[in-house]
C-alpha cells in the first residue's frame, strides 16, 4: 500500500511537471520567458537544474525567491517538495502575471508572488530578516546576489544561490558576504543528466543581521558591488 502510496504521489508530480512546461511554453510566445523552448532542454536545464539542490533546502522551509523570472527554481521545488512555502519576487509585471497563472492552474498552495525591486522590499519591516531561506537562479554576480537576497534571511538561514561556475564569483563576494553578515557553508555540485553539464549551489549561511543601510538601491548593487 505505502509502495502504491509513493508511486501516485511521484505520478502527480510529474504530471504537474508536464503542465508547468506546456504553461511555459504557451506564454513564452509573447512573453519571452525563457530563451531555452525545446521540451527536453526545458527538462533538462530548467527542470532538473531547479530540483537537483532540493535536500540543502531544510523542511517546511519559508523561502524567498529574488528575480523569479519564469519561475525557476521555485515552482520546480514546489512542485517536488510541497512543504516549502515560496515567495516570488520579480519586477517585471507581464512575468509576475505568469507566474500567478502557473501557481493558479497547479493549484500550489503557499505560494505569493511580489511585483516589486528587491532593493526596495527588503526595506518592508515584514519581508526584512524573515525567511528560513533566500534563492537566486541566473540573476547577477555572487557578490551582487548577496547584497539582494542576505538582507531577507533571519539570522540562522540560508541564501543558496544557483550557479553554473563560481570560483572567481565565490572569491570577488567574500568582501560582500562578511560585510552583510554571512559566511559561506558549502558548495553542492551536480551534473545535467542530458549533457553532462556542471552546475553548483553556493549555501551562505547568515550569522549576523544586516546593516539596515543594505541593500543600498539605486542600482549600486550591480555598479558598485561591495
């Protein structure tokens, strides 16, 4: 019975899986969501890109998502691992419509998504240190992703940012990860299935509060990073 149990559970994810990817791909035609549009890279370099690093993400984690974009990795994650409560933030209206329209038609659960610029948000008293952890797929630089994503984390959590290379990133954002009062835990590595790509998770573990004068806006973050 458990067996029979676990297998329907694992045949509604996927099936879920299959109803995000024709979601992307409808509104990808006017929305220009993502530049990957064949299912089997979809699969493989957005899908199992997002839901590799799951483990490093603790249970019934509150996660925040910065520059969600299409949705990757949080409706993935979510998707596999139903206990995670999400919040997207993203700027762009037309991509925050989207994302509310994927939540909606998978019927998630625990799911807000926030139009608005992480500098300004992580400003608001009720976002500011209160997630468990911090996530950023394809934004920016390491350095200019901490200055971001650490501000939301409680002291204690996690930022895991997704990267595909980052010895260099990971020496250029020591400066950026002291300063806002993080330090860096583990690197988790994993290989694409498909072709064989390497990708890497950064899990920086926040050990102090953050400076309320960060993030500093006005578009320092990328011109001027710490």
């Amino acid at each position: 019975m458990e067996n029979n149990a676990t297998e329907n559970l694992i045949s509604v994810k996927k099936e879920k899986l299959e109803i995000f990817k024709d979601i992307l791909l409808e509104y990808n035609k006017k929305y220009n969501l993502t530049a990957i549009s064949d299912e089997k890279s979809i699969k493989n370099k957005h899908f199992y890109d997002s839901i590799a690093p799951e483990k490093l993400f603790p249970f019934g984690a509150e996660v925040i998502e910065i520059g969600s974009g299409a949705g990757f990795p949080s409706i993935p994650l979510k998707i596999v691992r139903e206990d995670l409560k999400f919040t997207l933030v993203e700027s762009v209206g037309k991509k925050c419509n989207f994302l509310r329209t994927a939540v909606e038609t998978l019927g998630l659960k625990c799911v807000k998504v926030e139009n608005g610029r992480a500098e300004e948000l992580a400003k608001k008293v009720l976002l500011r240190e209160k997630f468990d952890v911090a996530t950023a797929r394809a934004v920016a630089k390491l350095n200019t992703l901490c200055e971001y994503c650490l501000p939301f984390v409680k002291v204690g959590g996690i930022f895991i940012a997704y990267k595909s290379s980052v010895e260099e990133e990971i020496e250029e954002s020591k400066n950026a990860v002291k300063i806002l009062g993080g330090a860096i835990e583990k690197i988790y590595d994993y290989t694409l299935p498909e072709d064989g790509a390497k990708r890497m998770a950064v899990v920086i573990r926040k050990i102090k509060n953050t400076a309320d004068k960060y993030p500093r806006g006005r578009g320092l973050e990328r011109k001027k990073p710490l």
